[in-house]
C-alpha cells in the first residue's frame, strides 16, 4: 500500500511546530472509505455498501486562548483562519479549508460552540481517488471540535453532509460520511440512504479487496456530477406521470421501470435504468458475501461497471482499460469503478494470496499503454471515526 502511515508522535511535533506552541493535542482520526457497490445510488435514497479503510485523515487539537480557529494542512502546507465569533455566518472561499469550516459552522448550528482552537490536519487518503477524503476530513475535524462532547453518531455523519452539500457546495449524498462514522474492522456496511439504517456484511476470507488509483481526473467530473443529479430528478419526475407513489428512483422496481421505461427521456432513462438495477445489484451482493459465493460477487462487480461505463457515462478510457486488464487475470474474481467517476480508482476482488502478483502484472500493463505509475491501495476494513490513541 503506498501510504505513508501516520505516526502520532510525528503529528505532535508537526502541530507544535505549525502553531509555534508547545500544547500536547488531542488526537483524532476519520477513515476514508471504499464503496464496494452502490454508484450513484446513494442521493437517489437507494442502497450503497461501502468500507471504511485504515487510511485514515487525523485531527490534532489544543485550545490556543484566541478568538479564533487556526488551521493548518500538512498536506497542502497551508494555514488558514476564522474568527470564532464569525463561523456562524462564514461564506465559502473555495479553498480546501471550507470542509473544515462548514464543519464548524454546522456545529455552531445545532448550539455547539466552537472556542479559541488550534487544528492540525494530516491525511493518508490521496485526493480525488474516490476514497472519500473529503468525508473522512470533515469527521475527523468534526470529532477534534467536539473536544469529547458526545453527539449522536448518525447526527455526526449528517453535519458532515450538510457542510459539503450547503457549504462546499457539492451535492453529495449521505454514504461518505456515513461510512467514515459507522465503519467496522472485518465488515462491509449495507447502507440504506432512506431510512438512514445500515447492517454489517462480513466479507469471505478468502479475498482481498484492493483500490487501484489511476492518477487521473478529468475535470468533467464535478460538472458531470450536478448533471447525472439533474437527470436522475428528471426521471423521477417523468415516472411520477405514471405512478406519483415514486419520490426518488428507489421507488421504482425494475418491472415497473421496464413496462413504462418509454415515457422516460432517453438521456434520463439511461441514468435511471443504473440507479434502478444497482441497488438490486447491492442486495444480490451483500447476499453473495454472506454466502461467501465469490463468483457471484466478481459478477456484480463487472456489471456494476458496464452499467456505470453505458448506462450512467462516468468511466474513462484509462478506468476501462484498468477493469478490462484486471478481469482477465485468473486471479481476479472481479472490478469495477469506485467514487463519482471520470478517474480515481478501481476496486478489485483479488484471490488471497494472489496480491503481489496482481499489482505486478496490472501496473506493469497500465504503465506500459499510458506511462502512468498506478498506485495500489489494500482496503482492510476498519473501525468509524473517533479519538486516536495510536
């Protein structure tokens, strides 16, 4: 895995040194997440199962006696700054600490008063992989602000939301931040967006879950992202002409979608026909993993991707060429695209003790067709966001 691990002495001396205070921080951590199946699924109240992954982003905090938060990213090597007493009417500034100070205001939202704090960020999840390191950044700031206030953990996850949503501006749905809270060491989470309920899937032994990042990102990204939101709205609102029980495309059954698909537009009709199968996808999947059926579980893997590559459009050549390479090899029960799309990673379903030879063989054909050094990422489930003790 090439991660650099966090080690929380180091955090000490980075937080001291970015201050100039010789404060001993409270730390504490947020993992990023994988979503194992579920794409776009999550804001159209649909069912999603991501991991939460060791990879983690740690918060370290002190009171600094000022009225002010003080930030600082290791990671962009940059500070930033608000006046305590300003957090309730902050305005985006487009800049990387937004996430951290929607979090705050958020707090201050639900009468959580943030006072005079010193706020050190460092983070192993790699940006815009689709591994959620926005979410896991937003928890565990949120953690380090609540300084050990208790807070309801679904409540938790939904501030973190409203911060990226109202704030950032990006209308992400509920599963990012809900992973991050919930996660479990040794489990996936079957995530309900509706109910906002979730269970925990345990997945077999005998596989290992790898992320392949691509290092690539197109900018169409964020654009596309607003877009396929937009589409899938339209078909919601074209399915209601024929039934108005259908609020969101959770409500639509494939059999249903299938007998009144012509009434939908056509760029609509694509978005929902991925939505509608992959959340049974989802169902089948989590089924598949109890029952250790590992076959079955590449299988869903591999048409998830073809109906993100057909139907929802948010692949590209390089993540194509990446899930083609990878399911031809023996080793490899399936792959598919991971996170909003356009880049990032692929997530891989590999035969336990294959590893080794899977990243060898995959990065070697990636390298040799684009001249790009893919990273490789072991997805080993881990526990929710919380205090860090190392």
């Amino acid at each position: 895995m090439h991660v650099v691990a966090v080690i929380p002495a180091q955090i000490v001396d980075k937080f001291q040194a970015a201050f100039g205070t010789n404060a001993s921080p409270a730390i504490y951590r947020a993992p990023g997440r994988v979503n194992l199946i579920g794409e776009h699924t999550d804001y159209n109240l649909g069912y999603v199962l991501p991991v939460a992954l060791e990879m983690s982003c740690y918060a370290a905090v002190a009171p600094n006696g000022r009225p002010e938060l003080r930030i600082f990213s290791q990671d962009f090597n940059s500070h930033a700054s608000i006046a305590v007493d300003k957090i309730a009417e902050a305005k985006p500034q487009k800049k990387w600490h937004d996430y951290v100070v929607g979090v705050a205001k958020e707090l201050v939202k639900l009468n959580i008063p943030i006072e005079g704090l010193d706020l050190f960020i460092r983070s192993e999840v790699p940006s815009g992989s689709g591994l959620s390191s926005s979410a896991s950044l937003e928890m565990s700031c949120a953690c380090a602000m609540l300084g050990g206030r208790s807070i309801d953990r679904l409540e938790l996850a939904l501030l973190g939301q409203r911060a990226e949503s109202l704030f950032v501006g990006v209308p992400t749905g509920i599963m990012d931040q809900y992973a991050s809270v919930f996660g479990r060491e040794d489990s996936a989470i079957r995530i309900d967006c509706r109910s906002l309920q979730h269970e925990y899937v345990s997945l077999p032994k005998d596989v290992s879950v790898l992320a392949v990042n691509s290092m690539v990102k197109h900018e169409l990204g964020s654009s596309a992202y607003r877009e396929r939101v937009k589409e899938c709205r339209e078909a919601v609102e074209a399915l209601q002409r024929t039934d108005p029980s259908v609020q969101s495309l959770r409500d639509a059954t494939f059999d249903f979608f299938t007998r009144v698909q012509d009434t939908v537009p056509p760029v609509p009709r694509q978005r929902a026909r991925h939505v509608i199968t992959e959340n049974e996808r989802v169902l089948e999947f989590a089924a598949a993993a109890r029952a250790g059926d590992l076959e079955k579980m590449g299988q869903l893997f591999v048409a998830s991707h073809r109906s993100m590559q057909y139907d929802y459009e948010i692949t590209c050549e390089e993540i194509d060429f990446l899930v083609d390479s990878a399911i031809k090899m023996p080793a490899v029960y399936g792959a598919r695209m991971t996170g909003g799309g356009f880049g990032g990673c692929t997530v891989n379903l590999v035969r336990a003790g294959s590893e080794e030879e899977f990243r060898s063989q995959l990065a070697e054909l990636y390298q040799a067709k684009y001249g790009i050094k893919a990273r490789f990422y072991d997805c080993k489930p881990a526990n929710g966001a919380g205090p860090y003790s190392g």
